[in-house]
C-alpha cells in the first residue's frame, strides 16, 4: 500500500518551470521601442513593461548610450531593470509591472520566478522582494509601498549578493483574470528585513531584476530533475539528508525544500561546503519533499521521503 500512495504523489508532482510555457512578454526586458533616459521606464520605451507608481523605475540595456550596465552583467542577453527595495530615512519604493500573454485560470497553481542582485553601491539588503498578479495594471500616484499582498515572496534568504544572481520563486493560486505582474517589495518599513551588508557606499536597498518566468503548473506539487549530477540520501531519510555531488563543488549554494504542494517550507545557505551537504530534516513531518539545489545558474531538483 505504501509503494502505491507513493507512485500517486509522484505522479501528481508540478511539471518542471523549464518544460513549461513562459507567460510573461517581453522576460528578460531585452526587447524596447526607443532608448529611454535614466529613470524613464515605461511601456512608451520597454515592450510589454511599465511601472505602476511614481517611482523612478530604471532600465538598462547595452543597446543604450547612457544606460549601458556597469555594475551588474545581465544574467542573459543584453539588459535589466533597476528598483529601489528598501530607502534609508523616509518610505520610499520603485517597482516593475510587466504583462503576460493570456489571464490566469481561476483556481489553477502557477510558478513564478525572477533574478535579483544587489547594486554593490549599496550597503543595506533586504528579504521582501516579491510578486504580485492582478487583471489591471496597477497605478498608484505616490511612492510608496504598494498596499496589496504578494502572491510570492522572499522571506527567507537574505538578498545580499552583488556578483550573482539570485532566484526569488514561488508557487501561488490564480484568482483567475490575472494579467499583470508587478514585481518589488510590498511590505511597508516596519515589515522589512534591513540588514546593512557594507560600509562604503549609500544607505538603501537599490536591485537589479532580470529573467522573469511565470508558468501553469500541471497537478498539484513540484518535479525533479533527472540527472546522476546530484545525489541524496538517505532516501527515506529521518534525521539527515545528505546531498553529494562528483562532478562539482559546493560553494555558495541554496538548498531549498518544498511539500507536495509547492510550498517552501526550508531555505539555507552553505559556503564552501566541498561536494557535500547535511541538511537536518528531523523536524519535517513525514511524506514526500522535494529538494532544490542551486549553485550559481544551475539547478537540480531531487525528491525524497522523510520517515
């Protein structure tokens, strides 16, 4: 009986983001009209991009005299947007709102993930970045946080990285209609994490965003890669997990792990870890998880049991 209820969840385990269609027009912001100025982001310059407040959005590109990237190279091909997360003394945000090709289902579960870094002339870093959906493009004339609820969220992993990208994902329930993404921090100053990370350079949180991706997701959970990259075991595994790679090392990598449902429940960071991590699972609940391991552009996805 065991075997069989396992076999049933396997099966019901989300399709892989990387098989799936990308809903958002325009994701890696590579595609505009005309070479805005700095701080001029909207759907006049960018293809299917706008920003939904008065905050001064910004856009770089190599194709652009004048907002040419220096302090970050695109994590593909030739441009970003550029946001305020955090701002030092008085409540102040710039967000990104782009479009996808159809509205969302009602009452089906999505993916969703984009790429952040850090501007290294910054020296405070945030957790909140996050996504939120809606059938209308939002507009608000002010500068403040947006006052709606992400549909996904960082809240666990410190975006503190001025040399990598880092992925902010999640999975969520469509209301359905939803055709707009608008992506930045949400929560208002008193609901952020505000960690300072540097000394030289100014107070804030300013983000480079790149390779937006949302996806319909098939059934109800995550799938895993096959690969013989990645290794873990035990498998079942009570207390520990251990997960071994042979043909690359460990250094700076995210483990995250996901329920069936697609919920992340578990979000580390290990450096210079060697070829292998033992991640404790012994307060996990017994089923099925899956674990995502991240190094740099790469990720690999394995399931296992926990007993």
């Amino acid at each position: 009986m065991r075997r069989k209820i396992l076999l049933l969840a396997i099966s019901i385990f989300l399709q892989l983001p990387g098989e799936a269609q990308n809903l958002v027009l325009n994701p890696g912001l590579d595609s505009y009209i005309t070479c805005p100025g700095f701080g001029q982001f909207s759907d006049t310059y960018i293809n299917n991009w706008d920003k939904p407040s008065w905050g001064s959005t910004d856009y770089y590109n190599y194709n652009c005299p004048g907002i040419i990237p220096s302090q970050q190279t695109p994590r593909s091909d030739s441009a970003y947007a550029g946001i305020i997360g955090y701002n030092y003394g008085q409540e102040y945000r710039e967000y990104m709102t782009g479009m996808l090709n159809a509205p969302l289902i009602p009452g089906a579960t999505y993916y969703c993930e984009f790429y952040v870094s850090l501007n290294d002339g910054y020296i405070q870093a945030i957790k909140e970045l996050g996504a939120y959906f809606s059938a209308s493009a939002p507009s608000y004339a002010n500068t403040l946080h947006l006052p709606v609820t992400p549909h996904i969220q960082n809240n666990l992993t410190l975006l503190d990285d001025t040399s990598n990208w880092l992925k902010v994902s999640g999975y969520f329930l469509a209301s359905g209609g939803e055709q707009y993404i608008t992506i930045g921090n949400l929560m208002d100053d008193a609901h952020t994490t505000i960690v300072q990370v540097g000394n030289s350079g100014s107070y804030g949180s300013y983000y480079f965003v790149d390779d937006v991706w949302v996806s319909l997701a098939e059934g109800t959970g995550i799938a895993e890669s096959e690969n013989g990259v990645v290794n873990i075991f035990p498998n079942p595994a009570a207390d520990r997990l251990n997960i071994h790679s042979n043909e690359f090392l460990f250094n700076e990598v995210i483990v995250e792990l996901y329920d069936i449902f697609g919920k992340k429940i578990v979000s580390e960071k290990y450096l210079h870890s060697g070829n292998e991590i033992s991640l404790n699972v012994s307060d996990l609940l017994p089923g099925m998880y899956l674990a995502e391991i991240t190094q740099g552009d790469k990720t690999f996805r394995k399931k296992f049991i926990k007993e």
